[in-house]
C-alpha cells in the first residue's frame, strides 16, 4: 500500500510501506505542517524566554520586548 506521497517513503522498494516507512511518512508531514511550531508562544517564536523575561525589571523586559518587535502592553508579568 502506498501512503500520501506515492513511493517517495517505500526505501526498499517492495510497494509496501513498512512500519519504519510509515514512521517516516508521518514524521515527515508532522515536520511540514509545523505542529511543533503551533505549539510556540509569541514569545518563544520571537527568540524569547518567558521565565527569563518574569526575572528581568519592567523597563528591561519592556526594552527586550520592543527589541523583538512585540508590544510590551500586551504582556503581563
């Protein structure tokens, strides 16, 4: 059976996706469609840590978020 890319996942060749070729295949689309990436805050897309930012003074995070182009309003620490 082949999966959602046709053979591009079949390694061996045998028209059968394998177990491990299967894996592959999902990994693969899991990659593409960013799930790891939807499960990021603002914050940690932008290159931030939330923990980090509680520790630093209000007019630090304020500089630190403007720097990253968020708007410091819009965060409560």
């Amino acid at each position: 059976m082949k999966g959602l890319f046709g053979g591009l996942f079949d390694f061996n060749h045998d028209g059968n996706l394998s177990t491990f070729e299967q894996a592959a295949e999902f990994s693969f689309l899991h990659e593409m469609l960013g799930e790891n990436e939807g499960s990021k805050t603002e914050l940690e897309l932008s290159g931030l840590d939330p923990n980090e930012l509680e520790f630093m003074n209000a007019e630090e995070r304020r500089e630190v978020l403007e720097d990253a182009g968020l708007d410091p309003d819009e965060y409560d620490f």
